[in-house]
C-alpha cells in the first residue's frame, strides 16, 4: 500500500499535539504544587491508595489547590509507596517508602510550608547544589531507560501526557513512509526480539510483509508468566500508548488490518488502563479507518488469556486467540506466513514493540549506538529475590550481571554472600559468583548455559539450595507444560522425581548422569521452546553447583541447610533461658516443651521444620540452631 507524502496526516497530527501541549502545560504551569503518587500494581500492593487518599484529605483540610497525578511503576519498587512533588521555584524532590503519616507530613512540611523532608527523600529530580539528584544515586550511572522513559512520569491513562511527551510523532513520520522504508530503518537499528529468543525483528517483519494472502494480522505478546518477572505489567500499566504506537507501525509496515493484545488476565491493571488507553486513540483517529486522515485502517483489540504459560509461545498463543486448546504446534509454516486463522500473522513482545516509536522517532543510527556490536539497545530486567534494590532497571546490553545485582540491584541483603541469579525465566539458567563479570547480550547468556529470555532475574544467596531451586523451577515448568509432548510431559515429570528424591537424601550418585542424559532427550524431543529448555535450570545447577548434588546424594546434606528433610533443630542446652517460653509460644504443633531441667527441647518426630522457633528466640540467647544432616542430632535429644 502505498502512503508516502499523504496530504493532511502531519497536519492532522500536529492539532492533536497541540492540544496535549496544551493540556500539559497546564498541568506543569508553575502556578501550583503537582504530586505524583505511583499507582502501578507495586505501588497499590505496597499502600499506595492509603497514601493517595491521605495526601487528598490533608488538602482538603488545608483548602489547598495542587494537582494530584496517579502515575506508573517508576522502577523503584523496593521504595514504594514513591511520591513526587513538584513545587513552583523548588527543587523536584522524590520521596520513598511513603506511609500516610508520611505523606500527611510532607503536605504540611513540603507543600505549604519549606521543609522538603531530606529524611523521607531519595533525591531531588533535578539539579540542586545543595541537594542530591536522584539522577545522581548509584543505580542511574549504570542505567539507560529508552522504553521505561515514561513509566513513572506520565499518568498513564491521559493520552495527552504521552503525546506531549513525544508519543504518536513516530506513527504521524511512519504513516507517510513506504512500508519498505520502515523495514529498512528497524533493520538499520539492529533491534533483536525481546520476548526470548532475540531473533531480528526486521527478518520476522520482512517474512509477513512479503506474504500475500490477506488478510493480515498483528499481535503483541503479553502473556508474562515467568515467576518473578514483571516488565511488561509495568510497561503496559504505566506507558499503554508506547506498545500500541509501536503495534501501528509494524502493522503499517506488515500490511496488516487486525490487532490483537493477548494480556494475561492476571493483570487486571495492565487490562484496565490498556482498555482505556485503546478509546482514548480510536477517539483521537490514531487507530480505526484512515487513521490521522490517511488511507491506512487498523484496529486493536484486547484478549484476556487464562494463564496459562505454554501460552507465551507463540503458535500456542495463536490457538487461544483462536478459542481452541492453548497447545504449540509444528513450524514451519511460522506465523508470518500462517498464523491467525491460517493468515500471516507478526508477533511481537510488549517490549520489542515499546522500542519501535524511540527507533523511528530518534532513528536507527542512535539506537544501534547503544549495546554491543551483536545485540543493539537495552535490556529491561525485573530484579527480584535476594536483592537489595528489587524492581525494574533497564540498562544497555554489555552491562555485567556484577554492575545490575550489586549497583543497580545494592548487593545482596543481611551481609549474606552472593551464590547465584536466575536469569532468563523458570527455563533460564543459574549463573554463579564466577559468572558475575559477564556482559549481558543474547549471546553471551547462551554460551554460559542461560538466556536473556523474558528479563526476569532472581538472585540467590547462600541460604538458597541450588538442588531445591533447580526442582523448584522444573517443577513450574512441569506443571505449566501442555502435555503435548511426550519427552516434555513425561520427561520433566521424571527429572523431577528423580530431584524430589534427592533433595529429601534419597538420591543415588548415578541419578547425576540421569538427569544429564534425560535433559538432553527433552530438549531434543519437544516441539515448543517451554520443553527445550524446561532442563536449563538443572543442567545449570548440575555445571556450576554439582558439589551440592553430591552432598545431598553422598552425605544427605543440605549445605544451605533448606531442604527439610535433610535439617533437623536442636535447642543448646548451655544457652536455653529456663525463664523464656518464646519457642514454646510460637511452635503450631506443640513440638517444644521444657524437661525435668527446665530446658527445652524438641520433639524431632512432631517438629515440621517450619523455622518458627528460630525466628522466635531473643539474639541474646540465640539458642536454637538448624543442623544437616539431622543424624547429627542425638536421638535422646528429642525425648524428655
């Protein structure tokens, strides 16, 4: 189709522009205070809504006029509830960890009155001599935010913020460009795929355009269900309108007519605020017939999967929209030629499509400047586990995995010492100290045994057992595998038996070679990537971490004293205080009760390991200690 130089469409644009500039300036006037309240699935679990209502009544006691602005996930999610206030002839200043006593406070202290409250600050969001940026904390020397550059800084379901912040230029530039030269400048760019595999998006755009049944479809992937990931929820609940420009361009350039998102229906706030943010463009001529008055029509609409992983790949994910059974299938034909009902079908992540308004707005040039030589642009990673700093950073690829866990990330908490971080989903792999000074690419992942994948990172410290987190994951996997296939379905059943037995000191030593060669079968014979790779946490753990297989098979211990059969608790008699009942408080099922000398002791056969008495006995005693092997308890000790 041809639409280079449509009369109107730059003409068209640019009244919508100016009336968004207009809308937000008004909101950035100088005259009043502006607060912004991070409302995103994080800042809501963490008491935001508490905050938001605490700041609302306070200004209203105050009769105090400022604009209140619910904003996204600013990727601090550790921090949260984070505000920030903007006050005419003051500096921008971000606050954290807000309670509604806080936030009560710095309406008083902040707002009306001059006291910025450098107590509750994580920084200033602009340059001050006296106060710290927060542009100035250690995480941002390392970080690079292109697709996460709104989130957190725009209300995400006012399109007008998100226009005002350059949004929809790309599509008003792309709509009035050949198809062709759309291409040309992804390819240009070196933009990769960031849903997993990383293959060039260009080469998946090329295939569909050259296809010539119609009709055509386009459709973003934002079925996330790897634990611990959760990039594209914050993506879609702070910055919509970034992945639906994107999904216009690459229909444009496609060909295609018909748009789906495929969302999990567990995000019901990334549904919600995607829902409104596809009536906000229809109603702008941003999507729908002739949009921005030229002779291009598209339409978007939203499909609510039902959580199911497998259906993260993406003919699995085809069949759902289809309403059949989520299950992969052969390829080729790949859904570029045959997808949706049989027709060419793009399939592109939330990510990869969030990129594609930056690179035709900024230009390939600028894009393929940041990364490395093989894998261009950023990296968006969800920071969780035993981590310091959790939530989302995106920084460019070549970054190492020491600069994100330890700069980005603060380091490990507790004075614990770093082991190990999973990366790349339940089907990445675990990566240990030694690995730490790894560049982050596509490739660099693969030759170490794991995968850029989703982005999700968990990192391990040293009371993590790598035989319990290798059958952890596989047992997600297991129990997210269609059933498909034989290898898949009865293949990861086995290696999961096989790692349940070891972890409770069941194990043998030639279950070693087992698990290799069964992990080596799987990966040949499953259809989807969810099998392939189903082995990649076991096979990892296996290569960096076999000492601990070893021990749980040869010694029936558990080094990171975590797996319950092999621990055991024993109270020290020389440092149990007769007079303290802590423990016997706290235990659920009466396993701690005191003998003739007045010292406690537990019951092994009633005790469930569940760590309360632990936790329960004052530091001044510390007097409850876990050991591995349980052999090491003597038997007497568990009678009276």
């Amino acid at each position: 189709m041809k639409t280079a130089g449509v009369p109107g469409t730059d003409s068209a644009f640019q009244q919508i522009k100016s009336r968004a500039l207009s809308h937000w300036q008004e909101l950035y006037d100088g005259t009043k205070p502006v607060i912004m309240i991070g409302t995103a699935t994080c800042g809501k679990a963490a008491g935001a809504l508490e905050v938001l209502q605490a700041i609302r009544d306070e200004l209203a006691k105050d009769n105090l006029d400022a604009r209140l602005v619910e904003v996204g996930c600013i990727g601090h999610c550790y921090a949260e509830p984070f505000v920030i206030i903007s006050k005419p002839g003051h500096p921008t200043m971000a606050y954290g960890y807000v309670t509604p006593e806080i936030a009560r406070r710095l309406v008083k202290d902040y707002v009306i009155g001059e006291d910025i409250s450098l107590e509750f600050s994580l920084g200033a969001l602009e340059e001050n001599d006296l106060i710290p940026s927060i542009h100035d904390l250690p995480r941002f020397a390392y970080e690079k935010h292109i697709i996460l550059e709104n989130c957190g800084h725009i209300d995400p379901e006012d399109v007008d913020h998100y226009i005002a912040k350059g949004g929809y230029e790309a599509l008003a530039k792309a709509l009035q460009m050949q198809p062709q030269e759309i291409l040309e400048e992804i390819k240009r760019s070196g933009l990769r795929g960031r849903g997993g595999a990383g293959f060039p998006t260009w080469q998946k755009w090329q295939i569909c355009g050259n296809s010539r049944s119609r009709p055509k479809y386009v459709i973003c992937n934002a079925d996330e269900g790897d634990p611990g990931a959760f990039m594209d929820r914050a993506i879609l609940e702070s910055d919509p309108h970034s992945v639906i420009e994107g999904m216009v361009i690459a229909a444009h350039a496609v060909g295609a007519r018909y748009g789906y998102i495929y969302v999990r229906a567990e995000y019901p706030m990334a549904v919600h605020r995607v829902k409104i943010a596809l009536q906000q463009a229809r109603r702008l001529g941003l999507l729908g017939k002739n949009i921005l008055g030229s002779n291009f029509n598209l339409d978007i609409k939203l499909f609510q999967g039902s959580g199911a992983f497998v259906c993260g790949e993406e003919t699995a994910l085809i069949a759902s929209l289809e309403g059949k059974q989520g299950l992969p299938r052969h390829r080729p034909p790949f859904p570029a030629v045959s997808g949706l009902n049989g027709k060419p079908t793009l399939i592109n992540n939330v990510k990869t499509l969030a990129y594609v308004p930056r690179i035709m707005r900024n230009g390939a040039a600028w894009f393929s400047s940041i990364g490395t030589e093989e894998s261009k642009g950023t990296a968006v990673f969800a920071l969780a586990g035993k981590v310091v700093n959790t939530g989302l950073t995106e920084v460019p690829m070549g970054t190492t995995l020491r600069q994100i866990i330890f700069d980005v990330g603060g380091g490990i908490p507790n004075g614990k010492r770093f082991k190990a971080v999973q990366i790349g989903g339940p089907s990445g792999g675990c990566l240990p100290e030694s690995a730490l000074d790894l560049p982050i690419d596509f490739d660099s992942l693969r030759e170490v045994g794991a995968m850029m994948g989703s982005g999700g990172m968990v990192v391990l410290d040293e009371d993590d057992c790598m035989v319990e987190v290798a059958r952890y994951f596989l047992e997600f996997t297991q129990r997210e595998s269609c059933g498909k296939c034989t290898m898949c379905r009865l293949g990861t059943k086995q290696m999961l038996e096989i790692l349940d037995d070891i972890s409770k000191g069941r194990g043998r030593i030639e279950d070693i070679d087992t698990l290799y060669e069964m992990a080596e079968d799987i990966k040949v014979g499953s259809l989807c990537g969810l099998g392939k790779t189903a082995p990649n946490p076991v096979l990892t753990t296996l290569r960096y971490f076999r000492d601990e297989y070893e021990a749980h098979i040869k010694e029936r211990r558990c080094l990171a004293l975590m797996c319950h059969d092999l621990i055991a608790y024993y109270i020290l008699p020389e440092k149990c205080e007769r007079s303290c009942d802590a423990c016997v408080g706290s235990c659920t099922v009466e396993a701690i009760s005191p003998n003739k000398k007045g010292i406690k002791v537990i019951d092994q056969e009633k005790c469930v390991r569940c760590n309360t008495c632990r936790e329960a006995c004052p530091p001044q005693y510390n007097a409850v200690i876990k050991l591995s092997p349980p052999e090491l308890v003597p038997a007497a000790k568990g009678k009276k």
